[in-house]
C-alpha cells in the first residue's frame, strides 16, 4: 500500500467521483498528489486538505482540461511546486448525451474537447519531463463505451475510443524510455454523472451487467493505484475493464 512514497501524481478533474478517490488512492499508497478541476472549488479544497491530514502534500488547481495552454503552464507549474512528476491520471470528463439526430456541435465538440483532447494536452505536457526523467506512469481513464459503441452516446463513446488509439499509440512511443501507458475503461459507476440518468436506463443496465451492480468508484481507483504502481512495471499500452463483467 506504500509503494507511492516519494512520487508525485497528477490527476485531472478530481473534484468529485472517480477522480476524487483516485487522488485518495494515490494519497494512501504514499503519493503526493496534485489535482485539477474546472468550477467545484469548494470540493476541490476539502479534498486538498483531506489529502494533507493523510500528511501527504497536495494542490488543487483551476483549470480547463481541454485548454492546451493551460494544460502545459499548469504541468510546469506543477513541476515547479512539488520538484517533478511521476504519475498522470487524464480523468476529466464531460457527458451531452443524445441522439445523433438531435447532437449540437457544441455538445460533439465540448465533449471530444474536454475527454479526448485534455488528454492530448496533459500528455504532451509530462511528455519531455517524464522522458528526461527516464520513468513515469500515465493512466487514462476512457469507457467500455469506447469501445462497445452505445446509441445516445456518439461523442462521449467517440471521445473513450480515441482514448484507446492514443493510449496504445503513446505507450509504444514511450515503452523504452521507461514510462508505461495504460487505460482504465470503468462500466457503470456510482458519480453524479451517472445520477443524472433515468431510473429506467439505470435498469436496463443493470440487466447487462453480469455481476448485477454498479461500481463504487474506490473500485476504480484501485486499479488505477496499481498500474500506477512498480507492481505493473511490465504492463503497458493495455485497457482494463472494471465492469463487473460487461465487457468479456
Ligand atoms: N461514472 C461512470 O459510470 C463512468 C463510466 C466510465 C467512464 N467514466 C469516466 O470517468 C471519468 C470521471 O467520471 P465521473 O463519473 O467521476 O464524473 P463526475 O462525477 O461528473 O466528475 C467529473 C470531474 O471532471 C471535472 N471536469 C469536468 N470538466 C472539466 C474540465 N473541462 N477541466 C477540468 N476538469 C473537468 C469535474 O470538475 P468540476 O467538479 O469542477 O466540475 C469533476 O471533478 C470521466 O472521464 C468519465 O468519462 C465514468
């Protein structure tokens, strides 16, 4: 559960949900941890101050994920303040669900912007230092949608599937310089933007998911802590599906 001491993690739009209990899971295997949101200040700073009584360091950070100028100043700025950085989680994300029919390019390009492009810009930003540095762990949470495609979803599951190509893509580029690449493609979790869903979709998903319930989003983390760790040295350019069994 240690195995994080001395390292240094970044996750983005960890104000609430998965990323929250990731930045937790970083924290409690020994990391200090860096995070970012977009508007939830006030969450954002109870969780930097529950992340320093775990007597860990910890920042949170106003930032749009799918700015790219942002993005970068923000990872030096980073550097800066903790000395480096070993660990990126890309988990920000955004949904605007409908029907292609009736899908605006507003809600095609906010959401491409804020999950796929995000990871882009943070990647390209802990590309050089984390090369420099001989190591490093980047993590990017897509979607079993990414890849099992879902009606209602056309950006969002397009956003999860470039995550993938980016992800196998990046983690060869990168495999001899010691850093590894992975993917965490979650099923159906309990956050707010689950919430938002009618008690009627949240039924019929649950018909689809052979171990019949949701994920709570420690269950989450707790993948993500172990690609982050030494323990998963050799693992990379892989997408693990934490579903309860959906995605076989
Ligand atoms: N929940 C699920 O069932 C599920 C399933 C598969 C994959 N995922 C993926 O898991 C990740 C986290 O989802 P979640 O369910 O935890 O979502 P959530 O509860 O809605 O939380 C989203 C987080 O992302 C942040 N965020 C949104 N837009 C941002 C932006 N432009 N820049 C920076 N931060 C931004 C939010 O910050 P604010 O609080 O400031 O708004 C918040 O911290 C997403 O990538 C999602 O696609 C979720």
């Amino acid at each position: 559960m240690s195995d994080l001491n001395g390292k240094i993690a970044l996750v983005t739009g960890a104000s609430r949900g998965i990323g929250k209990a990731i930045a937790l899971a970083l924290a409690d295997a020994g990391a200090d941890v860096a995070f970012t949101f977009l508007s939830s200040k006030e969450s954002a700073e109870a969780l930097a101050e529950e992340i320093r009584s775990k007597g860990r360091k910890a920042n949170a950070y106003q930032s749009n994920a799918s700015d790219f100028s942002q993005a970068n100043e923000l990872v030096q700025k980073i550097i800066q303040e903790f000395g480096k950085l070993d660990i990126l989680v890309n988990n920000a994300g955004i949904t605007k669900d409908g029907l292609l029919l009736r899908m605006s390019e507003q809600d095609w390009d906010a959401v491409i912007g804020t999950n796929l492009k995000s990871v882009f810009n943070f990647t390209k930003a802990v590309y050089r230092p984390m090369m420099s540095q001989q190591s490093g762990k980047i993590i990017n949470i897509t979607s079993i949608v990414g890849i099992t495609g879902n009606a209602g979803q056309a950006n969002y599951a397009a956003s999860k599937a470039g995550i993938l190509g980016f992800t196998k893509s990046v983690a060869k580029e990168l495999a001899s310089r010691n850093i590894q690449v992975n993917a965490v493609a979650p099923g159906f979790v309990d956050t707010d933007m689950t919430a938002k869903l009618t008690d009627s979709q949240k039924e019929a998903i649950l018909k689809v998911i052979p171990m019949r319930r949701t994920a709570k989003p420690e269950e989450i983390a707790a993948v993500v802590r172990f690609l982050a760790s030494s323990e998963a040295n050799y693992v990379t350019g892989q997408v693990l599906c934490v579903d309860g069994g959906m995605v076989m």
